[in-house]
C-alpha cells in the first residue's frame, strides 16, 4: 500500500473523530447520534476491501462488527448507571474498560460458535 493511501486513511478517520469531538461541544447531542452511526466500520470494511480486494474476509469482518457492536454497549454500562453507583467520570470510564475486556471474550466465544 502506498504511503499516501495510508495518509488518506489516517486523515480520513481524524478528521471523523475530531468533528465529533468539536461538535461534541457545540451540540452534545447531535454529536452522539453521529457517533452511534456506525462510520468507522463502514470506512474500515471500505478500505480493508480496497486494499485486499476479497470479498470473504470483507463479509467476515462486518459479521464480526455486527457480534461487536452490541458488545461494545458494555463500555456504556457504567455510565448509565454512574448516579445509581455513585461512579464519577473516571469511575465510570475505568469500569466501562474493563467490561470491554469481557467484553472482548463474549465477542470471541460468539465469533467462535459461528465458525
């Protein structure tokens, strides 16, 4: 891959994540429906099929985006909850880490079932 396509790439994805983090501020609200759109697996499975050219493991990979989507909710968890737990910011961030690490191992067991 050349250099500029992986640029392009990076410039892409950045600029994605920064307008959200600018909007963020502006129109938190806003900012998070654009975020819940699914924009970087679109991207990705987009430029993972550029790239490589295979069909197969492009479906591979947007079936496993669809098993992680909902698993990736467990971040979330803690925040939802932060008043109920009396959880801060980063009490609540530390905790939505950790349930992606299991989160991560719900993902593989369910990946591995459909294989």
């Amino acid at each position: 891959m050349p250099a500029y396509v992986l640029l392009a790439k990076i410039a892409i994805a950045a600029s994605v994540i920064g307008f959200a983090s600018w909007l963020a501020d502006k129109k938190p609200v806003l900012a998070g429906f654009l975020v819940a759109l699914p924009l970087v697996s679109i991207l990705a499975i987009l430029f993972s099929y550029l790239e490589h050219r295979d069909a197969e493991n492009s479906i591979t990979f947007a079936k496993s985006i669809m098993i992680g989507v909902p698993v990736s909710y467990f971040f979330f968890l803690p925040f939802f909850f932060a008043e109920r737990l009396q959880l801060g910011f980063w009490g609540s961030y530390l905790s939505g880490l950790l349930l992606l690490v299991v989160g991560y191992f719900v993902h593989r067991s369910v990946v591995a079932l459909l294989n």
